[in-house]
C-alpha cells in the first residue's frame, strides 16, 4: 500500500471491534481488516487479521517479514490445510500462529508483527496502540 499523508486519527485507545467470536473457528478462516501504520511522521494504510489457534484469538500485521505481500491466498485464508501454521502465499514461510514465529521459509526466524487482540462478549476487538490505528470512517 502506497505511503501518503493521511488525516490523523483519534488518539482514543478505544477498541475496535473486528468480528463476532462466532466468525473464527480454530485453525479456520481469518478476519481481515484495514488500519493505519505510523510511519514516522507518515501513515500508510495496511491490512490486519485476526485468526483463532488453540482456543485462543491471535491478530496479525497482514505482511510477510521476507518482502511486503500479504499472506493470505485468498481473503481470510491464512492457515495451511491443516489448520497449524499460517502460511504465506507468495513464498511458502510458515509460521507458528501462536507467536508469528516464521519456522520455515525465506524469512527463518524472523516473527510477524503482532496486533493486540481481545475477545470479550462474544466479540474480537483490535486495541489500536502507537504503532497502528483505525482508519477513520469517510465523510460523504
């Protein structure tokens, strides 16, 4: 995604919600959704995910640590055939979804960069934080 002088968001730490917990089932289809990087004193817009593994909600950076693709081969699907690793559809790396921890692939040991995550009344929220925040909604 192109880099380019955006509007500044709020800067309320407020979560936002991503998806209704019934929309992850372990090892299953992810829920993609848009965000704002801070790149300095610019912002480019990229694409977050969120997946269930074990029990438990994990979120993502939608971006291969070898080069910046994303890593779903098509939308929302990140797991293997299995349903034990995420793997990315360009160059093969796999990753523990546990951790991001890349096991296998160009980009060896290297991690993808988490997005903090919570699930709670039946719903999975994105707590936006210095790193990443929401993208603004569009005035008509």
């Amino acid at each position: 995604m192109a880099d380019r002088e955006l509007p500044a968001p709020s800067r309320s730490a407020a979560a936002v919600a991503v998806c209704a917990s019934a929309d992850l089932a372990d090892g299953g289809d992810g829920v993609r959704f848009d965000l704002l990087q801070e790149l300095g004193k610019r912002r480019s817009r990229a694409v977050g995910f969120v997946v269930r593994f074990q029990g438990r909600v994990r979120g993502y950076l939608n971006e291969c640590r070898h080069v910046p693709s994303e890593l779903d081969w098509q939308a929302g699907r990140f797991f293997d055939r299995d349903g034990l690793y995420l793997i990315c559809a360009t160059h093969g790396a796999m990753y523990r979804p546990g951790d991001g921890f890349c096991i296998q692939g160009p980009c060896a040991g290297q991690s993808l960069v988490a997005l903090t995550v919570e699930e709670r009344d039946g719903q999975v929220y994105w707590i936006p934080d210095s790193r990443f925040s929401p993208v603004e909604p569009s005035t008509p």
